[in-house]
C-alpha cells in the first residue's frame, strides 16, 4: 500500500488561524454538552440523588465494561427548541460483557423522564441503529410516559417505540428492560414487549393507569405495589422476570442477562492487525479553513485516521476534486470517497459510480468524507450531462448496500449532501465536525437568487425595484441561512449522530465499523438503469 505523505506546515499562519477557529468551536459546542450533561438542573439533580438513585449516565456507566468506552449518540437534540437540550434520553453504544449493545436509557430528573417529540426522535434513530447493525438492545427505563401538553406530537408516532422493539426480537436481536422507577401507561409496553426484564424492588411501578387513572375510569381503590409494582409483578403477573433488590443489583442482573445471550457477531473481523496513522491526529484541528469556500486536501485528513497513513488511491488522475481509494481502519477494510475542491463534475459522478460498485462486490464498508458545495452547473456542464452523471452517483449510494458511514468535514450543499451519503441515504453512521455547514446552497447564494426572482417578478409588471427593501432582504435571509446551516442547528434536529472533535474521528469510526460488523457486510447484486 501507499503511505501517505503530508505536505501540511503546522507552523504557517494558517494553519495556526484555522486551528484557533476549529478551538473556539470546540468550546462552544462543550458548552452546549453541558446543557445536556445537567439534565434537569441541581435542583432535580440533588433531589433524584437525595432519593438513592443514580443519573443515567451513572447507569451507564455501571453498566459497562470497566473502561470501556461509550459513544453517545444525538447528545444536542433539541437544541434551538423549546425543549431540554438532549431530548431527556440518553442513547448509545457500550460494551457490556464483551457485547457492543445500544443503551436508552431515560432521564427522570427532565420532567420524571417524560417523553417529548424529541424524546421520540432520538429513540427511534436509536433503535434503527440496533437493528441495522444487528446490536441487543438495553432500556434502562424511569419515565412517567408522555410529555402530555405534547401529546397531539407524540401519540400516534409513539407507538413506533412498541412496534420496534417486537420487531428486534422477531429478529433475533435481544431486547432487555431494567426498570428503576415509573413506567407507566405506554412506556408500560417497554418492559411489556422486551425479552428480558429486571425490576428493582419497592422502586420499580410498572402498570398502564395508575391508582388516579384507575379510579377515574372504574372507581376502584388501589395502591403503587398491588397496581404494578415490582414485587407484585415478579410473583403475580410474572411481567418481571428478575427482582433486583437496589439499582446496583439491577445492573449487575441486567450484565448477568448479556453474558448468557451467547452473542455471536456475523460479520467478518478485522482483517490485519490495527495500526496508528503515521501522522498526529491532533493536526486535524488545523486542517478546515475557518472560511469554508478555501478548499483543503481531504488526503490530510485520511492520513490521520487511516491505519499506517496507507492509502491505495482509485483514478487518482481523473476526477480529481474527489479522492477515493482504499485503506483500512482498525483493521477492518473500508472504501473512501472524499471531496477535494468541493464541486462535483461529470467525471467525479462517473468515477463515484464505479468506485461504489467495486466496493459492493468486495462487501467493503464505504466512508464518505464531506466537503462539497454540490454538482457544478452552468451551460457547459448541462450540454456535457451533469444531471445524468450526478443521478448516476446518487444512484450508485442509493442503491448500495454496503454499510455507509458519514463524515460532515465542512460544506455540505446541494445535491452534493445526497450524493456523498447525507441523512436522506442513510448512512449507518453520521458525525460531523464542529466547522460542518449544510444548506441547500450558501446563505449569499440563496439569497441572491431570491433578489433575481424578485427583480425579474418587478421588471415583469413594469415596477421599480425597491433596492433599500432588497438589501434588507438579502441580509436577513443570510444571516437565517446561516444559522440554520451551523452544526449545532443540524445536530440538535438529528441530521447527524452527534458532533464529534476532529481529533476524535479514528476511534468514532473504529466503533462504529467495529459496532457495524455484528451483521453480514454484503455488497448489492444490481444497481438498476445508469443512464450512460
């Protein structure tokens, strides 16, 4: 293989300006985590611990492999919203007993644990996550059901959640439920409809209406224990298949349930020993321009996350603003696809398309690492085909089925976000950088066309153009644009998996490709009509 040689000055002007940016960034966005990090606040903090319970986080925690690591899933939901920052669940991949498993787990100090949309949303992409990797799936649940002023947006939706969690086990995918508190009336059917549940006794209330509900509805008198608690249903309904004496109990029941699952990944392993790139990874900071319309060699950026720095480039002389090629991480095999001068070309669209299907009949993963402002156009690009080599690459990721992971490095516009593997596509696994922006097109760009439409819609009726309202216009369709491009604006809407540091990008995907391979890697057999 090609070892990669960078060409990067780290003590230029600009390297140190960029790395400053990406810094302040990084500040900024731990600022944002903390909101997360602090759930209710201390007031609900103090009381949830005065209690003799623990945070989720601290679950986690417990429940883990010591030292093992865990990679948070949708942190910021919510953000810009009306709700609590992190949407009141936690979500995530951890190893426990040696098991990588998707983690929920319920944040009672936000409204008791209370479901909003957001709540919703982070859960479903949580869920889809263990089923497209095939990963056992683990609730640990303390909610007093649905945010209910805002039902009329979680009810119908909601009942996905139940939907979901049969469909896991149907198949094959285990599903357990500790419940430390409340769950009551839907959140019932989690533990309802999980393979596996541990109670904790005196804590854990588990019944679709409680006593208030009960008695409003049948006049009967009723009790939290002889309705739906723990005991009651460890001994009577037999809904609790284990009875946890405290929390700590429950986690070390619930690892107890991991380790006889007798899990057995169906991928292949990595196939050569992992090695550190040749490069620091710490250089990263300093590679994205702080104005994003600078292009930047992505070749810097895969010698910094790949094993060895090698690199085996594809057509590295054609289609030269897309890179692709073959490397490793972590050992295991993976296809890269990343923007090198941002536009896309007839011949970076023909050349995906080919990559993409060698890919798929190697069954190796594909990493698309994002910079691209979209497909170029103009007279010249449309008389060339622009538009049937483009379909051609959306074609090629929309119909591959080798698991796709996303890095969102910087610009992300246009077509361009559909054809280097966006949300839409489904990647298994999508992360951006703290420097990501996505838009349909750049803030000036989008709002120059506006003030075109305008002015030919004046011209047309024989009017003047007011030009003081369309200079108004245009700043305050940048500056909204803008915002609503940022990474945080993307993040908090769950466009992405999370916000990640640079820095951090080798060991994500390392997780991630090691999380993916609990299933089959197989490629696509056909890729329907290329238009030629």
């Amino acid at each position: 293989m090609t070892v990669l040689r960078s060409t990067l000055d780290t003590g230029s002007a600009e390297y140190t300006a960029n790395r400053a940016a990406m810094l302040r960034k990084l500040e900024e966005l731990a600022a944002e985590q903390a909101k997360a990090l602090a759930g209710g606040g201390p007031k609900y903090v103090e009381r949830h611990h005065r209690r003799g319970k623990l945070l989720p986080r601290e679950r986690i925690e417990l429940l883990l492999d010591p030292d093992a690591p865990f990679l948070e899933l949708s942190p910021l939901a919510a953000w810009g919203t009306d709700y609590p920052v992190g949407g009141s669940v936690v979500t995530g991949i951890g190893v426990v007993e040696g098991v990588e498993c998707v983690i929920i787990a319920n944040d009672p100090t936000v409204r008791g644990g209370a479901s909003n949309p957001w709540t919703l949303k982070k859960t479903f992409r949580a869920l889809d996550i263990a089923r497209e990797n095939r990963l056992p799936l683990i609730n640990l649940v303390e909610s007093s059901g649905a945010d209910l002023p805002s039902q009329s947006e979680i009810f119908i939706p909601g009942g996905r959640v139940f939907r979901e969690l049969t469909r896991l086990s149907a198949a094959r995918i285990p599903t357990i439920a500790l419940v430390f508190g409340n769950s009551t009336a839907g959140g019932a059917y989690v533990p309802g409809m999980s393979d596996h549940v541990v109670m904790v006794k005196e804590r854990a209330k588990v019944f679709l209406g409680g006593p208030p509900l009960v008695k409003m509805a049948t006049g009967e008198e009723s009790d939290d224990e002889s309705l739906g608690g723990a005991q009651m249903h460890a001994s009577v309904s037999g809904l609790a298949d284990y009875l946890a004496e405290d929390e700590l109990d429950a986690l070390r029941l619930g690892r107890r349930i991991v380790a006889r699952l007798n899990w057995r990944k169906l991928g292949p392993g990595p196939t050569q020993p992992p090695e550190e790139p040749k490069y620091d990874p710490e250089e990263l900071l300093g590679l994205v321009p702080a104005d994003l319309r600078v292009p930047f060699d992505p070749r810097e950026v895969i010698a910094r996350i790949v094993d060895g720095s090698r690199f085996d480039e594809f057509k590295p002389r054609y289609g030269t603003s897309l890179v692709t090629g073959w490397a490793a991480i972590h050992g295991y095999p993976i296809g890269i696809l990343a923007n090198a001068h941002g536009v896309l070309f007839s011949e970076e669209s023909q050349k995906a398309a080919q990559f993409i299907q060698l890919a798929n009949t190697a069954d190796t993963p594909l990493l698309f690492l994002q910079n691209t402002t979209g497909y170029m156009v103009g007279a010249e690009y449309e008389q060339k085909g622009i538009i049937k080599h483009g379909a051609m690459m959306i074609n090629a990721v929309s119909n591959s089925r080798v698991p796709h992971l996303t890095i969102v490095m910087g610009a992300s516009y246009g077509a361009g976000n559909y054809g280097m593997c966006g949300r839409a596509y489904d990647p298994r696994f999508l992360f951006t950088w703290p420097s990501a922006k996505s838009a349909v097109m750049g803030p000036a760009q989008l709002a120059g066309v506006l003030s075109i439409i305008a002015r030919q819609a004046a011209a047309a009726k024989g009017q003047p153009y007011d030009e003081e309202a369309d200079a108004k216009m245009r700043q305050m369709v940048e500056s909204q644009i803008e915002q609503e491009s940022l990474a945080l604006f993307l993040s908090g809407r769950l466009y992405d998996d999370g916000i990640i540091d640079p820095r951090d990008t080798r060991t994500v995907l390392g997780i991630c490709l090691s999380a993916i391979h609990n299933g089959p890697v197989e490629g696509a057999g056909a890729f329907g009509v290329f238009r030629m």
